[in-house]
C-alpha cells in the first residue's frame, strides 16, 4: 500500500498523501472488531491524529528516499500497536464505567449473577452482567481467556432481534459482560407480569403483536443458527421469555446466547448438568431432560421456541406451581414420555379472521416446533419465513397503535447519567457488587 510513496514529487503531496490515508483508513475498517465499541472508537480517533503526526513528518524531510523509510517504519510500528490492542479490543476498563447506585442500579439477577445500570462516555447507557470466577487460579485464567473469545464471538452479532454485546469490563476474579440497555424489559414481564391483585398488568396482548413477539424471535435465532460465517454459527442453550428482552417499541431481541459457554465460567448457574451445561428445565427439549449433559443443538432451540410461543399464546409458563416439587417432576416426565401442555389454550378472545388466522398460525408452528423426535422440527429459518409471510400483511400502523397503548401500562424510560446518582465501577467489589461508597 505504501509502495507509492516512492519518488513523490513535492507538488503531488497532498493527493498523494490523502490517497496513502484513504488506503490505510480503509484498512482498519476492514478490521473484524464491533464498530461501536469503545476502544474501537478511540482506536479509530488515535489512529487518525497518527495520520496527522505522519504528515507533518513527512513534510519536514527532503529526501524521498529517507521519507517512505520513515513513513513504513512508523507504520509499521503503529500497525504493530494494533495487532497487540486488536487482542484486547472489547475490553473496557471499569474505571471508564460508571454505575448507578441503588435500587434503580439494580436491572435483575440472572443465571450468572446480578445485571447492573450503568453509563460509559461512548455508548450511554448499557446493562453490566457481573459475575465472579471461582476456583484455582489457573483455572480462573483459563476461564477468563474461554470468556473473551466467547464475548468476541458474541459482538460479531449484529442483527436488528439480537442484543448487541458491546465488550466486557474485569475486576479481580470478576467479570462483566457489557450489553446494550433495552428500557422495556423482557417478554416475560410483558406476557405474565401480574400487579398487586394479581391482574395482569397489560390486560390485552392483540394478536398482531404476539405475532410480532414470535417473528422477531425467530429472526434473531434464524441469525444466531444460520447467519454466521459456518465456524461460528451459535445455538443458544437457555432460550426463555427472560432472555429475550424488549425495545422501547416492544421489539423482541435474543440475549444471553452462547450462554451455556459464559454460565461455565460463574457460581451463579441455576440448572446445571454435570458437563457444564445451563438450561431451564420448563422450557427444556425432551431429549436434553433425558441427558443432562448432551451438547447443546438447534433441535433443541427449537423446542423452546415452542414453548415461547405456547406461553404467547396462553400468557401462562409451561406448567404453572412449578415451584412444587412434585407438579415439577410430573410436568418434566411427562414432557420425556411425550406429553405437552394444552395447545388450544390461548389467552384472550379472538373473534375476526384476521386474529383467528395469526392464532392458529402460531399454534401451527409451536406444535410442529416441539415434535418429540429433534428430527421432525422445522429449522428456524423455516419458522420465521412462515411467520414473516404473515406478518407482512399486517397493518403498520395498527400495529403501531396497540404498541402506544400497550405501552401506556408500562414503565418504558431512558435513562440520562445526570438524573443517577453514580460511582465508577471499581468501586463496586466482587462478588456482591454492592457500592462501597
């Protein structure tokens, strides 16, 4: 690239110089890091004043000769820099992360541990799922390095229905995986959450949406299993409503995939086999009930897909009062041995044939998605296309208007850094997290 340096005349300096600068710019944007993470930003911004540095070095040497030595050296030089810095390209420094103290800090606790608000200078806010590394450490290194990998496998998703992971932040024997913030929570909460007289808290759910809610499901895991290059491709392995989290406009987007990967690395895992692997049992496939410790497929997915799209349907978890111990076990048998939950009972009355039709589309599909041979399920890309062909015929704008007024029985807000009370991250001590302050 650097090649025509050679014998530059000083009148074609400029052209010459903005054509080497373009080159090298386009160089670095071809670079397979995410785009909107913060070192990449303040690599791209050190890399431009290099550009100024090597102009004016050019400028104050006569010589040709000595002038594209000088300039491939320092190139060189800086290109080196980046090779080493490429390596750490999602880490974000915690003292460059500022959390929010107190409840409203507090977004959730998942199967790794606690979800924190928080703030950078680049990207606003973002969601922080902390969590400690346990164990010998050796094992606490290796751990760290599998984590790192699996964060930059997971930056590489970059589809309208999957969260965006935008790096990772370290304390001593922690880490924190950083995730763009989604201000409505998750489908869980819009599907079953109750107020204090156990109402639910969005009375009606139209069908237009539940199709919405189950088409951008399937495009976000469409992705996830056939959008990446062939040695990338993911499966997901924990796939519920609570990992699948909401837009300021109820748009549905997959977080926590390659989850089982992170959740070997935590204390903090909720169902875990003898291999490592994380799941919920209520919304597991048959086959992975049966072995615990299989690796997880897209067969399997698949099947909690279909218990998504059961609990769209009937607003209702797989099996309600499985927190008792026997209806669990019943449910889980049952589901091995073939048994499913109804799939006529659907919550709400749907009386026009254009609410019918969503319906009974979804019943389709959930039906043929939780088939008991992993063989006979559609594969996802098969289930969005059926989806999406019907929610193209859909009215935008009477979409947009039950959004407004489903949102109305909501507490969907943004929230600015200067309205929190806040504390850089290193203040905030694994593996409790809690202010120190």
């Amino acid at each position: 690239m650097f090649e025509k340096c050679q014998g530059l005349a000083n009148d074609d300096f400029e052209r010459n110089h903005e054509e080497i600068a373009s080159s090298a710019r386009a160089e670095l944007e071809g670079h397979p890091i995410n785009k909107e993470s913060v070192i990449w930003k303040d690599a791209k911004a050190d890399f431009e004043r290099h550009l100024l540095q090597e102009k004016e070095i050019f400028k104050a040497l006569n010589e040709d000769e000595v002038e594209v030595i000088r300039l491939k050296q320092k190139i060189n030089e800086y290109k080196k820099i980046m090779d080493e810095a490429a390596k750490h390209t999602y880490l974000v420094p915690s003292n460059k992360i500022h959390g929010v103290i107190g409840p409203s800090g507090f977004l959730g606790r998942g199967g790794y541990g606690k979800v924190r608000l928080a703030f950078t200078d680049s990207l606003g806010a973002i969601a922080i799922k902390c969590f400690s590394l346990t164990g010998p450490r050796v094992e606490i290194g290796t751990m760290k390095n599998k984590f790192m990998k699996e964060v930059e496998l997971a930056s590489k998703a970059s589809h309208v229905n999957v969260v965006r992971v935008e790096g990772y932040t370290t304390w001593p024997d922690a880490m924190g995986v950083l995730l763009e913030f989604m201000p409505a929570g998750n489908l869980q909460s819009l599907l079953l959450g109750r107020d204090q007289t156990n109402s639910y808290c969005i009375p009606t759910i139209p069908a237009v949406i539940r199709l919405r809610n189950c088409a951008d499901v399937a495009s976000g895991m469409t992705f996830l299993h056939h959008g990446f290059a062939v040695d990338q491709r993911m499966t997901h392995g924990d796939l519920k409503p609570d990992n699948i989290l909401l837009t300021a406009d109820l748009r549905c987007k997959i977080s926590d995939f390659g989850g089982a990967d992170f959740a070997t690395c935590t204390e903090f895992t909720s169902n875990r086999s003898s291999s490592g692997n994380t799941f919920t049992l209520l919304y597991a496939a048959p086959e992975l009930l049966r072995s615990p410790s299989a690796r997880p497929t897209k067969a399997m997915d698949i099947f909690c897909t279909s218990m998504i799209f059961r609990s769209v349907l009937a607003r209702k978890p797989p099996v309600e009062n499985a927190s008792n111990r026997r209806i669990r076990e019943a449910y889980l048998n049952s589901v091995q041995s073939g048994g499913r939950p109804d799939p006529d009972e659907v919550h709400g009355e749907f009386t026009i044939p254009e609410d019918i039709e969503i319906i009974n589309l979804l019943k389709d599909e959930m039906k043929k998605c939780w088939a008991h041979d992993p063989a006979q399920r559609p594969s996802m890309m098969q289930i969005r296309d059926n989806l999406f062909q019907l929610l193209s015929r859909q009215d935008v704008k009477v979409i947009s208007r039950h959004v407004s007024d489903i949102i109305q029985h909501m507490e969907v807000e943004q929230p600015f850094r200067h309205q929190c009370q806040c504390a850089t991250f290193d203040r905030f001590t694994p593996p409790s997290f809690e202010y120190n302050g």
